[in-house]
C-alpha cells in the first residue's frame, strides 16, 4: 500500500502501572495527521511476554513501523524493536537498557537528590503506587480528576517484569529518539540523560510529568512524527 512506504505506521507500547488508553490523545493527533496507529496492551506481567505482545501487534502492521515507549514500555521497545519490520524506536521519558541490563538494575542505585517513586511493598508479586502520592509523583500536570483516576485504575505490575533483561538492544541497530521530560519524578532527567545519550538518540526536551503523553499529547506527537518522517526519508534514499 502506498501510504505505508516509509514509516506511516505507529505502535504505542505502554509502561508500568497504566494501560493504553491513557494514548488516547496521542493516537487522536497521529490518526489526524494520517498515520495508522496499533496501541498494545501489554500484561505488564514478565518482560518476555509483553514483548511477544508487542511483536505480534507489530508483525500485524503492513509496512514499516515506528515504535513507541513510554517508561517501561522502553525496555519493552528496547528488545521488541529488533523485528525487521521496525525502522526507528521512539523513547518517551522511558527506560532504554543495554544487553543484560532490566529496569532493576537501571533504578537500583538513584542518585542521593532523586525524588523516590512511591512504590508499595510488592503483594503476591506485584507492584503498585500509594493511590495518594500517584498525583505527585506520575502526574503532576495531569488534570486533577483524570490524575485521581489514573490513581485507581492502575495495572499492578509484575516485579517480573521490571527484572527481565534484555537480549539485544534494538538501539544498537535502530536509530532512535528521546523525548527527555524535565519534571519526571519517577525516571529522573539525569537518568534519562545518559540512556538517550547511550543509545545515540535525538533527543528533545519538554517540561512535563512522568504522564507526559496524557498532559502534552502533543509534544509527543510531535517527536513520534519527527521519527517517522526520518524513516521515510532513510527509505527513500
């Protein structure tokens, strides 16, 4: 099909304790802008799962895609993206390991000035925030009601997940982009920083929260379809 030579298709890959509808916006901008758009729903139980989640959406899509994370939908991307069907990744404020690494051992020695995610202790496996810190701490920007709602629609997240490592990163063999968000206190900017850096990303700067892709759709477009025009433009040349 012609409109999908190049990169005109886009996979949302989200991250831990969240679903994908909180996209939402994101997708609305993009199908405007007359992209297709797949948005994954990820268990959010093991790493290798979801990443055969994501792989099955992407191996859907007729022609190249871009893929997208947010948070832990990085390390999602990070290994997801090494199907050839992927021409570049798109990081949102996200983890991005390197082989062998998890979101485990990326987070286990914060700088002593890192604000700390409220995480309750984990229960039968899983993970959650303290519904009254989740404001604070993911969404900040995020419209009080919709912030509050988040809150007590969250996914538990299998600690897992967050330990599953990473074969391959596709970064290494895939050009990528970071949107490095200014105000995240769950993924502190200096951490993100140095994997957007690691990776060889193009990076952008947003003030924002951790839910930046429901506060600035977008901001978030906008670096999805800087990824997706320079794909393009690698396929036609």
């Amino acid at each position: 099909m012609a409109e999908n030579v190049g990169a005109k298709t886009v996979v949302l890959v989200h991250g831990g304790f969240v679903d994908g509808s909180g996209w939402e916006s994101v997708y609305h901008i993009l199908r405007k802008d007359g992209y297709t758009v797949a948005v994954v729903q990820n268990p959010t139980i093991s790493l290798a799962d979801d990443v055969a989640v994501t792989k099955r959406v992407i191996d859907a899509q007729t022609g190249p895609v871009v893929l997208v994370g947010h948070s832990y939908g990085g390390a999602v991307i990070t290994e997801a993206g090494n199907d050839p069907k992927v021409a570049g990744l798109v990081y949102i404020t996200a983890f991005a390991p390197d082989k062998g690494e998890s979101v485990n051992s990326l987070i286990k020695d914060p700088p002593p000035d890192a604000p700390v995610p409220p995480i309750l202790p984990p229960q039968d496996g899983y993970l959650l925030l303290d519904r009254t810190k989740f404001a604070a701490s993911f969404a900040a920007d995020v419209e009080p009601e919709k912030a509050a709602f988040m809150a007590d629609s969250q996914v538990p997240w299998g600690v897992e997940a967050l330990a599953g490592t990473i074969s391959e990163p596709a970064w290494k063999t895939k050009p990528s982009w970071y949107l490095l968000v200014t105000e995240d206190r769950m993924i502190p900017p200096p951490a993100q920083r140095f994997m957007a850096e690691r990776a060889g990303a193009t990076v952008d700067e947003v003030a924002g929260s951790h839910a930046i892709y429901v506060s600035r759709p977008d901001a978030v477009a906008a670096i999805i379809e800087k990824a997706a025009g320079a794909a393009k433009a690698a396929a036609a040349n």
